[in-house]
C-alpha cells in the first residue's frame, strides 16, 4: 500500500502545516484514482505569517551585494539540475504533460536561474548629464519590497522560475502560491531554495484555493508588487486589486494565436508547426497556436497532410515512452475544452477529428483525455475562434491574401504570439510591422519562448508589461534618479 506524503507550506524557513488543519489532494490526471500527494488548504493567517516574514526579512536581503544574491540562485540552479529526475516526474505525475516535457521544462529552469544569478553583475543604472555642470546625476533602481507571485499549473517550474529569479536577484522577497493542482512540484522547487541556504523568510510559500491566498496576495497591505500568470478574468480581478491600494502588478494572461500559412509556404513545416505549437503540453500553453489561417491554393493539401498527421498521435500517460499528448491538467479543464468543442460543433464547425475519448478505452478512460481535435468551417464569429480553449484543438480558416490574413489573425481580443510560414520577404515584413502580438515569429511555431528575451503580449493578454531577459528589471525594481553635488 502506498501512503501519500503530505507536503507542508514554506513560511520564515521553516516547513509548517496550515493553521486551518485542513489539506487538498493532488490528482494524476491521467488516472484520477491517483493522489499524488497532499497539500495545505491555507487560510488568509497563513498568507499573513508568509508576509510578515518576507517583510521581515527584506532589509538585510535588499543590503546585499547582486552579486551575493546571484550566488545563491547559482546554488539553487545546481540543486534544480540534480534532482531534475524527480522533480520533473513530479510536474508529470501532478499535471500530465510527458516526461520529455517535464524533463525539458526542468532544464529551463535550471537555465532560467542561471541566467537571472548572472544578472547580480549586471549594469543597474546609467549616467544622465546633468545641466549643472558640477552636478553628477544617475539612476539606480531598488526592489520593491515583498513580491507577491501567483502562478497557474501548465508551467509549474518555468513560470515560478521566471518569477522568482528577477524578483530575488533584484532585491525583493518573495511569497508564492502556486497553483493548487501543481503545489508539490512547487514545494519541491522551494526545498531547491531552502537547500542552497536563501536566509530564513526570503523566500516562501503558501497553497491553497485561488480566491483565499491569490485574492489575499493580492489585497495585502504589506506586498508592494503581485506578478501573476493565469486566466483574463482573474488578471484582472488582481489587477483592480492592485490597483486601488497602489501596488505595483504584473499580468500575463491569454492568448489566441494565429499561424498564417501563405501560399508559399513549406507545408510539411507548417504542418509540423501546427502541430507541435497546437498540440504539444495537450495545447495547453498562453503560446499555443490556436488558429490555422491557411491559403485558398494550398487549403485542402494543408489539411490533408495535418489530418494524416493529428491521427498518427499516441494520446496517453505521460510515463509511457511512446505517448506523444498527455491529458488535460485537470477534470475542469477537461470539461472547459470539451464544451468548447460542443460548442464548435453547436455554432456550425465541422468536427474533423477528434473530441472526447471513448469510455470504454480501458488505458484512457480513467484520465481526463481529449483526443487531438481538428475543425474545418470555422468562420470568425464563432466562440472557437474568439475564445483562448486551452486545450488540444485547432481551427482552420482560409484567407485570400495577406492583407485579409492579418486582418483575421488581428480579428480577436488578445496579442500574444503569431507565426507565419512563407518565403516571400515582402510577407514578411508586412506580418512584422502589421501583426498585434507580442511574439512574432517567422518559419516558426507560435510556442517557444527563449529566457534571454522580453515575453508579454499586447492587448487583452497582458498589462502591456514584459516578463524574462532584462526586461524583468522594470517590473522588480523602481528607477532613483541621484542628483549628486559636493
Ligand atoms: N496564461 C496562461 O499561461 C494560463 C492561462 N490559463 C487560462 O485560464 C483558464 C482557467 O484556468 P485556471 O487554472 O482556473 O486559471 P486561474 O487564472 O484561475 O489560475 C491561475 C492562478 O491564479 C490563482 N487564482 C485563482 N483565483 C484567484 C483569485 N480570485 N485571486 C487571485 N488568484 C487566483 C490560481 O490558484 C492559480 O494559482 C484556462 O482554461 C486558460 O484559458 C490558465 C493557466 C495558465
Ligand atoms: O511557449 C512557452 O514556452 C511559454 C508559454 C507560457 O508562457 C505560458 O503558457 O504561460
């Protein structure tokens, strides 16, 4: 008989259980008779002793050198890549995706932290002449203070990492919570953090329901910035929040991205983008492509080749070496991406592959699998393809030229990422300058965001903020400008 192991809140370096008594299990979804462990259901006492020791502690922290501060995320990056194995089984066991995947997204980790240890060396401010000329003037920046960091379940080491880091190395103390269906791949990523010798309430954590530790992050008197990633409607509940007692937020939150495959395009690449950008981690990215935008002329090779492919794909647990799609994180996102493929269907779409698995398929039937789902027919008002689905289904729509093209990508409330296959440099350049996103990219899928370099999107998928690379220091820190004379 297995016996669960509980994993316990992170507050003031200490591992504690919640004041409430009350825990949460977590479930495999590719077996839903599976707990994987449990968790603290925290209550808002709980969220104020994580706060008062971040508070606590955020004066000799902020007093560091960068590069002390650096140090220490070196030594968690260390401890991330040794225990890579376990952690991302952990993040598979927890939510699904294949352990390909998990390893992937651990390494990711491991190079985020690197990168943002690095940062403690880096250039914090520049030297503005002064109209004085016995003046010096400069910038400097200083942390926040207490960072509030809550994080959803389909990056549940990546997304805490990229957070984490910049908050950290730039001088602020930090309080997670992660989403509840990923707290013991986040506790595991906090022991990380306790093990490389962080000082006692520099970092800590609390899990537990959304609305009871995210709501309260984000109502907090004494947490000066909240960066979240999650859904449009919650973002903005936390940033209403943020906003009206003057904290500093951060949101990143949906997208519905369109691949254009003009009529020069590589099909087979296009086809192998769609795929991989759409259905990969189950579709279940801010990234994934959503929309295939296709070229009249090459619209009934293009969904030929990519129906032959999609069926090819072997749904199943994330353990087993010939599964190419895990299922969805959870029973409500389950039920969330199949009531978007009824409604498809409802409004008008023609259903070409896919849909819920059958009950009666003994390896599957006790995980909350949707199959790879393809539909044809789409046409812009339709809720598939205004809506972000979150799960493993793509639409496909055919366009004229490029003009419309874009006018189609563009035709929708959010402006993450786009792609578009073509050789024509002439295309390219009109995506570049035309496309609403914040990630755009060429002869390549729409998933895929590299460490080193600015991710947020424009419109409705972010507060018009940027996460990663340097771009990380504008949120984490406030510019000082120093006017200094003798
Ligand atoms: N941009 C992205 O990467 C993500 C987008 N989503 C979108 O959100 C949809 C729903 O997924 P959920 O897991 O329910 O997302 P969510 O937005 O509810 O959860 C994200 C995080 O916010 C927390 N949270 C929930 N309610 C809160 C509240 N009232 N105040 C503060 N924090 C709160 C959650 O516990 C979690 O840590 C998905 O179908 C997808 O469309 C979900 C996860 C990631
Ligand atoms: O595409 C990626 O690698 C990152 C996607 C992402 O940030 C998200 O889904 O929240």
């Amino acid at each position: 008989m297995t016996i669960e192991q509980t994993y316990l809140n992170f507050i003031d370096g200490k591992w504690s259980s919640s004041v409430t008594g009350k825990v949460t299990g977590s479930i495999n979804p590719a077996n839903s008779n599976e707990i994987v462990g449990y968790v603290q259901d925290s209550n808002e006492a709980d969220l104020d002793l994580a706060v008062s020791a971040a508070n606590r502690a955020k004066e000799s922290w902020r007093k560091l050198s960068g590069a002390a501060r650096g140090d220490y995320l070196f030594k968690v990056a260390n401890l991330l890549e040794a225990r890579l194995e376990d952690i991302a089984t952990t993040m598979m066991l927890e939510m699904g995706k294949t352990l390909p995947e998990c390893k992937g997204e651990t390494t990711r980790g491991v190079a985020i932290l690197r990168y943002y240890a690095g940062e403690g060396m880096r250039k914090i401010g520049d030297v503005i002449p002064s109209t004085d000329s016995e003046a010096m003037m400069f910038t400097t920046r200083v942390p926040l203070g207490v960072v509030g960091v809550i994080t959803p379940w389909n990056f549940p080491v990546a997304i805490p990492v990229w957070k984490m880091a910049p908050a950290l190395v730039y001088g602020n103390t930090v309080v997670i919570k992660p989403a509840l269906e990923t707290s013991i791949t986040a506790a595991k990523l906090l022991a990380c953090f306790e093990d490389a010798g962080l000082p006692a309430g520099v970092v800590n954590m609390v899990t537990g329901d959304g609305a009871v530790i995210g709501g309260g992050i984000a109502n907090h008197p004494n947490i000066q910035g909240i960066t979240f990633t999650g859904s449009n409607r919650v973002g903005k509940q936390i940033g209403q929040a943020a906003l009206s007692r003057g904290a500093k937020y951060q949101l990143e939150m949906g997208g519905k991205n369109p691949l254009i495959v003009a009529a020069d395009a590589n099909l087979d690449l296009a086809v192998e983008a769609a795929i991989s950008g759409g259905l990969k981690s189950t579709g279940q990215k801010c990234t994934a492509t959503s929309r295939v935008l296709v070229h009249s002329s090459v619209y009934d090779v293009f969904r030929t080749k990519l129906l032959d492919q999609v069926k090819q794909l072997k749904l199943g647990n994330g353990n087993d070496s010939t599964t190419w799609m895990g299922p969805c994180a959870s029973e409500k996102q389950r039920d969330t991406v199949l009531s978007y493929i009824n409604k498809g269907v409802a409004e008008g779409a023609s259903l070409l592959f896919g849909g819920s698995v059958s009950a009666d398929d003994e390896e599957l039937k006790n995980g909350y699998y949707v199959q790879p789902t393809v539909f044809d027919n789409v046409t812009t008002d339709m809720t598939i393809a205004k809506e972000e689905i979150f799960g493993p289904v793509l639409a496909l729509l055919p366009f004229e030229d490029l003009k419309e093209a874009v006018a189609l990508a563009n035709d929708v409330e959010y402006g993450l990422s786009a792609s578009i296959y073509t050789q024509n440099i002439a295309n390219i350049l009109t995506f570049i300058s035309d496309m609403d996103a914040g990630l755009v990219r060429i002869n390549a899928e729409t998933a895929g965001v590299e460490l080193q370099a600015p991710f947020g999107g424009m419109k409705q998928s972010s507060s018009h903020s940027r996460e990663q690379g340097q771009a990380a220091i504008e949120f984490f820190t406030s510019i000082k400008t120093v006017f200094l004379k003798a």
